[in-house]
C-alpha cells in the first residue's frame, strides 16, 4: 500500500511503542543500553551515538517523505553537509557549488574542506550548460546544488543536472531545505542525496537546530551512516524528537506558508518602492517553467531588492515589526533580514556575494492581512 504525503509525515517510522501502546515515539534520553550477554545488544541498541529509537523514528520518516531508502540526521544542517563531504571525497577531489548559495555553505567549502584539498568552482547552476563547462571529468565527485537557493531564489533543473553528473560519475547532492520534501523531492528527479537544515520547514518551530541527509541507494546510505556514526555529529533524541513533532504538519504549514507568500509578492510586486521581487511562482522568473515541472507550489521564501539601496533595504530590515529582524528561515513567526550583511556575510568578496540591496523574507503563517500592514508600513 502506498500513502499519501501527510499520512507519510504522520505515521511513517512511528508506529505505537509496543510495550505501552504511546501514540508519540517516546524521547529515549539514554546514553547507553542494557545488552542481554556480551556480543548480544537487545534489537541491536548498543550506543546512543550509534543508534537511537526517536532518532530512528525520524530517519526512517525522513527518507519516506523524500522517497529514499536511507535517511540520517545529524546535530545542524552544516554537520550533515561535512558528513556527506567527507563520505564522498577525498583531497584532490573537485566539487562544483551554486554560485548563489547560503553563505555557511560556501565557508564550509571555501575556509574549511579546500584546507584539506578538496577543490571546488562556483557556477551558475540555474545554467546547465554552465555547470557542464566546469565539470572536471575523473575529479568532480559531486555536482552540489540548492533549488531554489537562498537568498537569490534561483532554479536548477534537477532531471538534466542529474543526467550531468551521473555521465561523469559525480554525485547530484541536493540542498532541498527551501523547498521542503512537501513541494520538491529531488531523488525523484534523479538526485542521489538530499540535504536538509531540518531547522528550518522541516522542524517548523525555530526551536531546534538539525540536520538530514536522504540517500536514493542503500551503498550511499550505509556510507553515510558509517560515517554519521564515526564522526559523531548526530543530533541528540530530544532534538530528533522535536523535529518529528514539527514534521507531521509539515504540508498544511506549507500550504500556508505558500498561500501567504503569493499574498504579499502580489502586494510588493505592486509597490513603487520596491525595485524587484524575486519569486519562482512569478511567470516572469527565469527558473518558473522549470519550478512548474519539479515543484508542488513555490515556497514561502522572497527576497526584494530596495529602490533606494542598501541603506533603504536596511531600513525595511529595521522597521518592520510583525516580521522579526532575525536569521534563520522556515518556521510558523515570519521573518526579515538583510543578506549582505546577515546570513551571508560570509560570501562577502566571493562570488557568493549577494547584492546590498536585497531583503529576503521567510513569511510565516500568520493572519496575511497582519503581514501585508506590517510591510505597508516598514516601506512606507
Ligand atoms: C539552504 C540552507 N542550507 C543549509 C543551512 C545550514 O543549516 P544549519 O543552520 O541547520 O546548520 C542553512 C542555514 O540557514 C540554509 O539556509
């Protein structure tokens, strides 16, 4: 029997716990278990970073909701990107990266993997034929995208970036954590892994930070797992109980979050204010025919560029009220942030660097006409 999407995030790897009959995977706050005889582990639980039951009970609803075979989740959505480097490259190896991505992505391979040789090249991967002019046949072991990516809302075409990197026997890895598994799933398109900061929709809260990888194949899966497990950077059983609390209305909020974004980018798009709006549902995004053929809807996620520059975006950033200054993205409160200077100043000088002129919005699922006033005012 296959389910439905909001049966899946509802019930996939929580079954009842058999002893008592709890509907809700309990928090399995142990360190250690009891083993019935040297070499005899009861089920198989010997150590908590090793294996844990409301861990378990997120990693195996994970990979269901992205239509995986392996899903393991880790302390933030950063230690699941080193996991998965260093799962599959070695130093001399080459990664291509968005030339348009979130900023400690890019310093996790600018300031730290290219210091133990892994190289890389950013380029536009909205552009197929971009990406194919950077790969180096025998080196690049993983074509690493995120669709839409933040803060710019670029798309990548999933199915042909796939295509590419399987003729070079690279990885397609996709950071899928704006869309969510709700609007995108990537490994249906051909992706070998995806990447997620369950700390944003997937949690849904903004009150726990993690991490998700989900492998298309079982070798990958245990590659990972392996090294989930020797590098140690695994959440612990509250968080992963906190996470699969947010996930079973991961599609209601979603549509929500959907709902109120098409709100207010018709609402911007209208403002004398603002000099664009940078949307995937708006037909005249370069990237709309291709979101149409690998997304549900089109996220929650907008960035605007100010008519008066930077100072002006900055002063959107600080005078809006409903829409908290703050980083961060994907749960129920709406928030504003100034890019540049914010979530990715790091990408500053690179050619990751974003424009000074961009606010990104995470809108949240609050009463639309509330966050529409808010806006009113701040552009005022
Ligand atoms: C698209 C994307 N990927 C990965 C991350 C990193 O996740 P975390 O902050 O959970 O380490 C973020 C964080 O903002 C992000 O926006």
């Amino acid at each position: 029997m296959t389910f439905g999407f909001e049966t899946l995030a509802i019930h996939a790897g929580q079954e009842p716990e058999p002893r008592t009959g709890a509907v809700v995977p309990p928090i399995y706050q142990t360190s250690t278990y009891a083993q019935d005889a040297v070499g005899a582990p009861r089920l198989g639980y010997e150590y908590s970073r090793t294996q844990n039951p409301t861990r378990d009970a997120l990693q195996e609803c994970l990979a269901a909701l992205e239509g995986g075979r392996m899903g393991l989740t880790f302390a933030s959505g950063l230690a699941a990107e080193d996991a998965l480097l260093r799962t599959v490259c070695r130093p001399g190896d080459h990664v291509v990266i968005p030339d348009d991505a979130y900023g400690g992505t890019f310093r996790l391979f600018a300031k730290v993997a290219q210091r133990w040789g892994l190289d890389w090249t950013a380029a536009k991967i909205s552009d197929v034929d971009a990406v194919r002019a950077v790969v180096r046949p025998g080196q690049t072991k993983i074509i690493w995208v995120e669709t839409p990516t933040n803060p710019l809302l670029g798309i990548a075409d999933l199915a042909a970036l796939a295509t590419l990197a399987h003729e070079h026997d690279a990885f397609l890895a996709v950071d899928n954590t704006f869309a969510s598994p709700y609007l995108q799933q990537p490994l249906v398109h051909g992706a070998d892994v995806a990447i997620h900061s369950t700390t944003k929709y997937i949690g849904g809260h903004s009150d726990v930070v993690g991490g998700a990888l989900v492998a298309a194949d079982e070798g990958l899966g245990q590659e990972l797992a392996f090294h989930q497990n020797a590098m140690g950077a695994v959440n612990g059983p509250f968080d992963a109980w906190l996470t699969l609390r947010g996930v079973k209305t991961l599609g209601v909020r979603m549509d929500r979050h959907c709902d109120n974004a098409e709100r207010i980018v018709e609402f911007l798009s209208a403002h004398r204010r603002v000099a664009q709006v940078l949307y995937p549902g708006l037909p005249e995004h370069p990237g709309h025919e291709t979101a149409v053929k690998q997304m549900r809807r089109f996220g929650g996620m907008i960035s605007f560029r100010a008519t008066g520059g930077e100072a002006h975006a900055i002063e959107i950033c600080n005078k809006a009220e409903l829409f908290v200054l703050g980083e961060s993205l994907g749960g129920v409160e709406s928030l504003i942030e100034h890019p540049c200077r914010m979530t990715h100043a790091s990408a500053a000088g690179s050619p990751l660097e974003v424009p000074a002129d961009l606010g990104r919005l995470s809108v949240g699922i609050e009463t639309v006409d509330d966050l529409i006033t808010d806006l009113d005012h701040a552009l005022a």
